[in-house]
C-alpha cells in the first residue's frame, strides 16, 4: 500500500513539474517577438480624452505569428498586424468611423540558435492600404527594413523592436509615409508562467514632423482551457507624448494570445 502510495506521489510530482517547465518555456518564448511559436495574438486597445474634442478609440489588433524553418540553421517568422478601429469624436464633433485600417506585415529572417540568450532578426516589413475608411486608412503602399535583438537570462527577457516604412504609390493627394516604429522592451517570468513587462511605444512620422510615446506596463499569465494554452495581459496605456490632436488622457491594454505550441 505504501509503495503505490509513493509511486503514485511520483506520478503526481513529475507532471506537475513537466507542466510547470512547459509552462515556463512558453512564458520565455512568448517573451521573445521571433520565438518558433505558433501564437494568435488579440490585443485589445482603448483610448479616451483623444485630442480637443475628448473623443475615443477602441482597437482590436489580431496578431497572427507563423515560424516556417527555412533550413538547419535558419527560421522565417512572419507577424501580421490586423487593426479594426471604431472611433468617436476623431475627425469631428459626433463623428464615428469604424472598420479595417492599414495592415503591416513583417517577416524577420533569424537564426534558430541562440548564443549566450542573445538573438536576432531581420527583414521587410510592409503598409498595406486596406483601410476600409478614408480616416482610417494613409491610402499609401510603403515597404521598410524591421530589425529585432533580444537578450534572454533566467526569467528576463530584454531587448528591442524597430522598423521604417516609406511609401511608393498610392494616393498623390495624401501625405507620403515616412515613419519610424522603436519598441524597446523589458520582462520577468516566473516559473509559473505569470510575468510583468514594461516597454515604449514611439512612433515618429518624419513627414508629418510628429512624435507619438506610450509607456505600457503589462501584466501577464499563461492558463489552459482544456488543451488550449492562453496568455492573459492586461494594463494601462500611458500616452507621454503625442500631437495636440492625438494625445490620449487614458488608455488601456488587454490581450489574449492563443498558443500553439508543437
């Protein structure tokens, strides 16, 4: 009796510590912008008090992130960004424009092996001008370099996202695309998969002569309904610096992102 005991105790132990440890690597991957992770990412973005006339913003951006190995040393992650906007009291006084604004997708070449935690990847990234609304959308096909580099250690995760997208056609009467996108970032995980991450969002459109900057302080957890994995996120948006027109007094940020792991 006591040795079916024990061996059952075991049994217990060694899933619980197998999925605390597929926890964790899930935690570090997601971490990681170019990690070989199959995710859907919904991220959830509200704005209030835009501008003079105190209007608001919901965005919903659906992520997808595919990784395809290309050979023994080398991977391809694509990220596609799928924004649908509703807005109030943007464009004017009881104005509201919902629907599909402008798509961007990237793809980062970026080796399989890391050395000493540190990693990195490269490529194009492209403004599609799918906006369903003439004030959701640039009207402008550009193209760009994005470079990402991270550093992992224990449980931080560290580093940096950057792109710049110039436009090459589209609409002659809109003004050209000429901006820079820099996320730098910063994370801790637990073992258990829960996590806190604080990074910057700083858009600069060289053409328009304007800075936009959030400071996100996210927190984070990774549960399971059934089989399927789920990272939860939620925190505010604090929007430091932007355009008189633009500037948001109070934002909010929730996601859930849907994991696939192999």
């Amino acid at each position: 009796m006591k040795k079916a005991t024990l061996l059952l105790f075991s049994f217990l132990l060694m899933n619980t510590l197998s999925a605390q440890n597929e926890t964790e690597e899930l935690a570090k991957k997601l971490a990681n912008p170019i990690a070989s992770l199959i995710s859907l990412p919904l991220q959830n973005n509200i704005d209030y008090g835009i501008g003079n006339l105190k209007g608001s913003r919901y965005t919903l951006n659906i992520q997808p992130v595919i990784p395809m190995s290309l050979s023994n040393d080398l991977n391809l992650i694509t990220r596609v960004i799928v924004p649908i906007v509703s807005q109030y009291n943007i464009s004017g006084m009881g104005n509201h424009e919902s629907g599909l604004s402008d798509v961007v997708a990237s793809a980062f070449f970026s080796p399989k092996n890391s050395k000493n935690g540190f990693t990195w990847g490269a490529g194009p990234v492209v403004l599609l001008p799918t906006g369903s609304n003439d004030f959701l959308t640039a009207k402008k096909f550009g193209v760009g370099p994005t470079v990402v580099a991270l550093k992992q250690m224990g449980g931080w995760t560290y580093g940096a996202l950057i792109n710049q997208i110039w436009s090459v056609s589209g609409d002659e009467k809109r003004t050209d695309v000429n901006q820079m996108y820099v996320n730098p970032f910063v994370s801790f995980n637990w073992k258990s998969g829960a996590g806190v991450t604080a990074q910057l969002e700083w858009t600069e459109s060289w053409s328009n002569k304007t800075t936009t900057l959030y400071f996100e302080p996210v927190f984070s957890a990774i549960t399971a309904f059934g089989k399927q994995k789920i990272s939860f996120a939620v925190g505010p948006r604090i929007n430091i610096s932007a355009p008189d027109y633009a500037e948001s007094r109070f934002g909010l940020r929730a996601s859930m992102v849907l994991l696939f792991p192999k």
